[in-house]
C-alpha cells in the first residue's frame, strides 16, 4: 500500500511549510524514524521524521517549494512492485516557488511570444489539469483555473500562471513623439515579492495582537548602580539582556497577575515565569527566545543559556518549546540609540515591557536643592487589559525600578 508523507505543523500557527532538503533520495529504503526531510517552518529549520517504512518512491515537494501543512509531499512504498509502478505514473512534483521581481522594461522591438494554449480538462472538460499546487495558490489568491491558459511544458497549469494571472494587469501607456530629443525618465516599474514563511508568521501574529485591549504604563529607571554591577560581571560571560531578563522575573515573583494572560475560558495562571525576548533575525523578522524559569536560575546561567538560544535562533535552530513557551516578553531597542518605544503584546501573554536606551541626564538630586549627572532609561510596559489594569501595571514598574536602582546586587543572587 502507497503511504503518503504530507506537510507537518511544526508549530501552532504554522500553515505552510518550505523543504529545505530532502535527506533521503528516491529509492533509498527508510525505517520508521528516519530522519526524511527537514523543513522550515514558520521560525526554524526542523528534522522530520519517518512515521512509515519501505521505499521512498516519489518526491512531491522539491527542496525549495512549499506546500499547506497537511497536503502530501511525498509517497512511501511497501513493496518493490509499488515502486515499480509508482515509477511508471509519477505524479509531477510541485515546482520550487520563487520570489516574485520586478519586471524590467520591454525592448524597443520583442519577438512574438508563443501563443498559450487553452487550460487542459479531464473527464470530457469538467476537470481543470492543474498541479496540486497551483490548486492551493488559486484557492488563496481567488483566481478560476478554468480561466487560465497552460504556458507550461508539461500541459497544465503551474503555480507560476496562477500568480501571474493575480498580478495588477500594466495600463497601456500612449506613445508620443517629442519635437525636441529628451533623455526619458525612468519607469519605476513594481513587482510583488511573496513573503517568506517567517514574516507570514510575524504577519499573522501581528494581526492576533491588535486584536488585544491594551493600555500602556511608562517609567523612568535611573541606572547608575546597574551600570556598575554590570562592568563588574561582564567580563563573565553576563550580558545586559540576561540581567533585565533576571530583574523582571524576579520582579514577576511579587506581581504575578502580570505573568498571567487570557484564554476564551478564562485567566491562565502561569506558575513558570518563562521570559522571551525579541531578536532580530537578518531575513527580516523576529523570533522570541524564551529563558524559562528565569526566576530560579542565577544571571551566569541565564547568561549561557541566552547566547546558545541567540545562536541558534539565527541558524534556525530552536525547537518550539524554546520561542513559543514564553508568559512575558522584552522588546529592547537601546542598542540602537532609541529612547523610547511602545511594544505589542504577544498573543497568548499578558504582557510586554519596552526598554528604550540608557541616557544621562541632569536630573534634581535627592535633596531638592542640587543637580547632577545620572544615567537613565524610558521602560513601557503594554498590558492585556483583560488580565490586569494600570494600577498593577505601576506597581510592578515601580518594584522593578526599586530593584534596579537600589537593589542591584540581588541579581546576582
């Protein structure tokens, strides 16, 4: 019996994935648990696994293309004569998708382009010959693949006819004729660039975390004394990232209505403090490595645990569990010289604090009656209005600004 291997959800918002490789060819014989294929998902590169034995007899999903989680992307025989047979029918694979580009502007004279045939039907025309693919670019896009045209060699329609078919149609422009010779302008000519699986990802978040009611708080923390502390640590191994990591989960320990977020059926009680924090990624983007239980763990640990997450989260390496278990997030920018900034709630949390640049300032001393110099950074902390308000808001700031600048040393604890 032929066993299909189709598309798994790596994650739970994960719709589509991308084969990145295939590490079995066709022909090789494979066991359950044999690593098949790796695929990307909607924030990392993960191994898949064999569930079935027998022969790899098709490859439906080349390295490259991408297909919706669930759909078949390969088949598996169990004998010999169903290898056999699957080679005789093989069922073409889906071509690789690529990056839309901008066109470029045609020659003053073209050669005549072949004219496409009419769109191929089965079963006396009342089945449009199409690849699985193009079937599921159609479905999203909105186009009628009995409308279509095959310019394919291989007599049907091709996810790339879909696409350019849902492209804006060029208005013709007017030729004229200039009295006097002139250099025309250039033509900025606009080209669609389909989104990678990581940016659909963030889109999709995105749109889940508008939909939260969330207030803002801001505060300002002085942070001469952290800044001591850390020059002190730093030839260990410590980032700054790690101690405002260590600083709110302990904060988090004495307000943990703000660790909590909201679900249909209620408030979720998060015991662990799972703190995740924002990274770039260079293919734009971003992930959220999360250092669990940052409570209980000292800022020398956290600190190694945070570059092995950050290396591999830009290798696309993490699991799910390591960016999707967070119950708080930090958005810092003060890398970039920003002062400050408001942050969006990720779904299934409850919060997120924004922290801006540390800047020195002549600020009024304690006494009242003098000024100096102190170094100061704009925290804002957005919250789902559902779980908590803006009084517990404020006192949490308040107790993390307390520990921050008086208390500093307890980090290290």
């Amino acid at each position: 019996m032929m066993r299909e291997v189709t598309m798994p959800a790596l994650s739970s918002t994960m719709t589509e994935g991308k084969v990145v490789s295939w590490k079995k060819n066709v022909g090789d014989r494979v066991e359950k648990g044999d690593i098949l294929l790796v695929v990307e998902s909607d924030k990392a590169d993960m191994d898949v696994e064999c569930f079935n034995k027998g022969l790899l007899a098709q490859v439906l999903v080349n390295a490259g293309g991408s297909s919706a989680v669930g759909s078949p992307i390969a088949l598996i025989a169990e004998t010999e004569a169903e290898f056999a047979e699957a080679q005789k029918n093989p069922i073409q694979p889906t071509a690789t998708k690529t990056a839309a580009v901008a066109p470029t502007p045609a020659p003053i004279a073209t050669p005549a382009a072949p004219t496409p045939v009419a769109a191929a039907t089965t079963n006396g025309g009342s089945r449009v010959l199409a690849s699985p693919r193009a079937r599921v670019v159609a479905q999203e896009l909105g186009v009628d693949l009995s409308t279509l045209a095959i310019t394919s060699a291989r007599g049907r329609i091709e996810e790339a006819d879909v696409r350019a078919a849902a492209l804006p149609k060029p208005t013709a422009l007017p030729v004229a004729i200039p009295v006097i010779p002139v250099t025309p302008p250039l033509v900025a000519q606009e080209g669609i660039v389909p989104l990678t699986t990581l940016q659909q990802a963030v889109v999709r978040n995105m749109e889940a975390s508008l939909q939260i009611p969330s207030f803002r708080v801001g505060y300002t923390i002085t942070t001469d004394n952290l800044d001591a502390l850390y020059k002190q640590i730093k030839a260990k191994g410590v980032t700054m990232t790690t101690l405002l990591a260590k600083a709110v989960a302990n904060t988090l320990k004495k307000h943990p209505l703000v660790n909590n977020s909201y679900t249909s059926a209620g408030i979720k009680h998060n015991r662990a403090i799972n703190i995740a924090i924002a990274v770039a990624m260079e293919d734009g983007g971003l992930i959220t490595p999360v250092l669990q239980q940052a409570d209980q763990k000292d800022v020398y640990q956290l600190s190694r645990e945070w570059k092995d997450l950050v290396e591999r989260a830009r290798t696309k390496k993490l699991v799910p569990e390591e960016y999707t278990t967070g119950t708080f997030t930090i958005s810092n920018l003060g890398m970039f010289g920003v002062d400050r900034f408001d942050a969006i709630v990720p779904p299934g949390t409850g919060a997120i604090l924004a922290i801006g640049a540390g800047i020195s300032r002549v600020v009024v001393l304690e006494d009242g009656a003098s000024f100096g110099i102190r170094k100061q950074m704009e925290v804002n902390l957005t919250g789902d209005h559902r779980v908590f308000y803006g009084a517990h808001g404020a006192q949490f700031l308040k107790d993390l600004a307390l520990l921050l600048e008086k208390e500093p040393q307890q980090l290290t604890l």
